[in-house]
C-alpha cells in the first residue's frame, strides 16, 4: 500500500480534504443525476416528505402520524425543510449532504494508512455505488453515513482514547434514527476492550467506561424526553418494536427468514459486481497482511461486517435497498486491495490502479446514458393532473385520505395528514406479502380498529385511491372496507389512467362524499 507521512499533523491536510469535498460534491451532481430528475418515481421519497411536512405542521409523531420507523431519521429533513420548503430539492439536498459526508468518511479512513490518490479514489468508489439508480429509503443512506464514520473514530480512538467518545455519540445518533443501529454499539464497545487490553497495567492510558456509555445516551435521552412530554411513548412502542418484531415478518418462519437473509446479499454482487470483487480481494489483502493493519484495526473491520450482517437480517424483507450501509466499507476494502499487488512491477500496479476506476467510469457513463434516454417533460403517471384536480377541488374544511403508497400527492399538495395513516403498513401489509392468509398475520390488530373507527366515526370528505396492477393484487380487511365506504357513500368525481416509468398503467381515482 502507497503510504505517506501518517504523522502529518491534521492541519496540514485541511487542503486535501477541501479538494476532496469539491471532488464528491461535483461526481455525486454527474452521477446521480437521473435520480434527481425521478425524485416521485421513487415513492419512498414522498413517505419522507409527507412525514417531514406532518413534523414542521406540530403534528406529533406516533401519535398523529404513525410510523415504524424511528422519526429521527426525518430530524435532517425537518432541519433543512425549514430553511429550503418541503419539495423534491430537500430530497436532493439532504441526499447530497449525506452522500458526500459518507463519501469524505470513506476518504478519511482510507487517508489514515494509504495516499490521497487512493483516499480519493475510495470516496468516489462510494459516491458512485449503485448509481445511476441508486434508490433507497433514507435511513439506510444515514446508517451508512454513520457506520463510516464511527468506524473512523474507533481507529482514531485505539491510538488515542479521547476519539472514543465520539463514536459513541454518534451510536447515540444514530440509534434514534433506526432501530438497526443499535448494533452499531458493537463497534465502540469492541474499540473499548481493545485499548484496556492494550493498556494492560497502564492505567493511565486506559479510557473509563463513563467515555463508552455517557455520550451514547445523550441522543435517546432527549429522543426519550420528548415522547414522554408528548404522551406518544407507548404508540412509539407498539409501532417501533412491538410491530416490526411481531407483525412485520409473522407469516416467516425461521428458515424464511434465513433463507431471505442469506439471499438478500445477493444484491452486492448484482449490483455492485466490480466494486464488491474488489473487496474480496481486498479481505484477502488484509487476511495475508500484505495491507499492514494494526491488530485491533483487522478486528474493527471484522466486527463491522458483522454487524453489517446483523442490519440485513433485521431488516426482515428481500429489498435491495437493505444492503446500502454495505457501500462505505466495500469501498474501503477496495483500496485496500491494491496492497495485494504490492510485489507487481509498477506497470502492473497502474494496471489494477486503472481496474479500481472501472466502476466510477461505468457510473458515469450510465448515468450519461440515462439522462440522455429520459423524456425532456419527465414522467408523468398521472400524479400531476390529480394533485391540479385537487388543488381546484379541495377545500380547507375538507378532510383527505389517500389510499394506496402514494404519500408523494399530499407533500406536493402541501397538506400534512389528516390521518395518522400516511403509512398503512401496520394495517395494509407491503407487497412482499401476496396470499390473503398470510397478510392476515401481518396485521396489527389495534391499528386497524383505530382505522375502521375513523372511517365510520370521522370519516373523509376526499378519498384518493391508487391503483396499479402488481398492487391490485393485494387486499386487507381495511381496504375491503374503504371500497366498501366508497360504493355506498361517495361518489367518483375523477379518474386518469398513465403508464409510469417501468410502462405499468397506474390508476387515480377521486372520490367525494355524497351530500
């Protein structure tokens, strides 16, 4: 591995990462361009946003809006949605900014045993994985962001114990925005036993454990605080924990859910072939010693692929979006596999120099690629003309549920949720769920009492459904009622059928309350 002054003080590369930023900055704006242009195609982007607006509204989380997710994976949102509005730019912003702070996470790692060439070149190796389409629910681009990172203090902290404390904020962080990163606590911990052994007799080099769980616990706390001032702890419970682990996967037995596990990481080499070939050579570099790594760095390494593993199997579905938090570290272990080919002459090196560049290069040009294939007016399933329909139709007093995983129309409306159930997950399972017996299982019970009590007791003045055929398919005892609500009790006041992207006919229809 080419290395350079390790003990150059911080400050004298302040100009390296400068250029380093600039260099992220400018290949994340090139090579995830199409899925800026395709911000709604994607419709977790409009859960993100509609929960954002319910937030900056007052509404309260878990409460008023219903969510198995931690909320605060929204808080950057919510930060930034004051400043710049709630539309398809605060997708693009916060994406940016999370992006680009893993990729300088990645350049950072690298930067502390290789030169800045290949420091930089793992930053782009993670700035351009998956794209041009690299498509996920945001906390998994969070969970990336702050695995890189609490990985980079770990190595800083077994030369220097003070460092610990900030990976142990940053577990903190990021276990209020997914439940996952729990795990993550792994990795300080680890990085603990690691400098007291290390330490021996020498306690004057050993870090107190007050470093390991007081900074941990400062995120929660206030996370904790809040929901308690809010009386949304118990909701906060039964949707965050009591569903995802008893009703989410209840149709599962154990062999599924292995079998889904293992098989979801099939999805690292479909759509990362180079970059996780790399890797693996990478490991082999690392397992041989030919990368020179400290002991307790090779653990931290271990340990973090570990619980990278422990992410996917909680995640509980086969959707490729759960392999995300992977990326940073691929990209590390891909530079680190120039190492392997240390004793090559020079004119080999360059060679697999040029091979590490491959997937950037691939990146770009798709994503050349794909810009030049996509219609100049964007797509348009229909969303358009119904969000114009409601805009001239809808009035403050009216009361508007939408029904079907099109959260995007109410963000683009800019109302927030006159339901708590922007998201009906807990009472209309995902489409990974198709036999009626089985979605029965997933169904939690109290959720969807509280729905069908609403819709008998304060019911809608505005329904919007939408329809396509993988999800017309799927049914629940809460939409059978709603259909059934809406063939004795409304009337249909606009329909539009469109093809979306992948030329899948997609249906909205209006309805409106008889008088």
């Amino acid at each position: 591995m080419n290395t350079d002054t390790p003990s150059q003080p911080p400050n004298r590369r302040w100009p390296e990462y400068r250029l380093a930023l600039l260099s992220c900055v400018l290949l994340y704006f090139w090579a995830d361009a199409p899925s800026r242009v395709l911000t709604f195609e994607y419709y977790d982007n409009g859960e993100t946003l509609l929960h954002t607006l319910n937030l900056l509204a007052g509404v309260v989380p878990y409460r008023e809006d219903y969510n198995h997710h931690f909320f605060g994976y929204l808080l950057p949102f919510v930060a930034l949605g004051k400043l710049f509005g709630v539309g398809p730019q605060l997708i693009s912003l916060t994406r940016l900014i999370f992006q680009v702070s893993t990729a300088i996470g990645v350049f950072a790692l690298c930067r502390m045993r290789c030169s800045f060439a290949l420091a930089l070149l793992g930053a782009a190796l993670y700035i351009t994985a998956r794209a041009p389409m690299a498509f996920a629910f945001y906390p998994q681009h969070e969970l990336a962001t702050f695995l890189i990172w609490i990985l980079f203090f770990c190595f800083r902290a077994l030369q220097n114990g003070r460092m610990l404390r900030w990976a142990s904020l940053l577990c903190g962080m990021a276990f209020v925005c997914d439940q996952r990163a729990l795990l993550l606590f792994v990795l300080p911990a680890a990085t603990w036993v690691l400098r007291q052994r290390s330490a021996g007799l020498r306690n004057s080099e050993a870090t107190p454990m007050r470093a390991l769980i007081f900074p941990a616990l400062i995120a929660p706390s206030a996370v904790l605080i809040y929901l308690t001032c809010t009386h949304a702890l118990l909701p906060f419970w039964e949707q965050t924990v009591v569903f995802p682990f008893f009703f989410r996967s209840a149709s599962l037995g154990f062999s599924a859910k292995l079998h889904s596990w293992l098989w979801v990481h099939r999805y690292l080499i479909t759509m990362t072939p180079f970059l996780s070939t790399f890797a693996a050579i990478g490991v082999l570099a690392i397992a041989t010693h030919r990368m020179q790594l400290a002991e307790g760095e090779r653990l931290l390494l271990s340990t973090a692929i570990f619980v990278l593993l422990g992410t996917t199997f909680f995640s509980g579905r086969d959707f490729q979006y759960y392999t995300i938090p992977f990326n940073p570290l691929l990209a590390y272990l891909a530079v680190c596999s120039s190492s392997f080919f240390t004793r090559l002459p020079i004119a080999g090196r360059r060679v697999y120099s040029g091979l590490l560049l491959t997937p950037v290069l691939i990146a770009l040009l798709q994503s050349y690629q794909t810009m030049a294939q996509l219609p100049k007016a964007g797509f348009d399933d229909g969303a358009s003309e119904t969000i114009s329909f409601l805009q001239r139709n809808l009035g403050t007093q009216d009361r508007l549920l939408v029904w079907g995983y099109r959260m995007d129309l109410q963000a683009r409306l800019g109302r927030h949720s006159d339901y708590p159930f922007g998201n009906q997950i807990m009472i209309h399972p995902d489409r990974s769920i198709t036999t009626e017996a089985d979605r029965a299982l997933h169904v939690f019970g109290k959720y969807e009492k509280l729905f069908l009590g609403a819709l008998t007791n304060d019911p809608p003045t505005v329904v919007v459904t939408f329809d396509k055929p993988e999800l017309s398919k799927l049914s629940s005892s809460a939409e059978k009622q709603l259909k059934l609500l809406l063939q004795e009790r409304y009337t249909k006041v606009f329909e539009i059928t469109r093809l979306n992207i992948a030329q899948e006919p997609c249906t909205f229809r209006i309805f409106r309350r008889s008088a």
